[in-house]
C-alpha cells in the first residue's frame, strides 16, 4: 500500500496539469477550433 501512495503523491501535479489542459482546450467539443484557438494564445505569449 506504501509505493501506491508514494505514487498517488509524486503523480497528482501532473494529473493535475493534465486536466487543467483538457478542461482548457474544451477537448469535448466535436470541433478544433477551441483548441486552435487556445494553441495560437499560448504560442502568442511566447517570448
């Protein structure tokens, strides 16, 4: 029970980051173009 926890703790930031893009990118709906939307945002703010 001990390393599933110990993993349960190492892997919840990157669970975490994992829904914060899906939730982001609104990967439910049927088309892209959210997601192409939020691509072009973050590539804009980009140095």
């Amino acid at each position: 029970i001990l390393p599933n926890l110990l993993a349960l703790l190492l892997l919840s930031g990157k669970v975490r980051e994992i829904l914060q893009s899906y939730f982001r990118r609104q990967a439910w709906l049927p088309d892209a173009e959210p997601h192409e939307r939020w691509i072009e945002k973050q590539e804009a703010g980009r140095p």
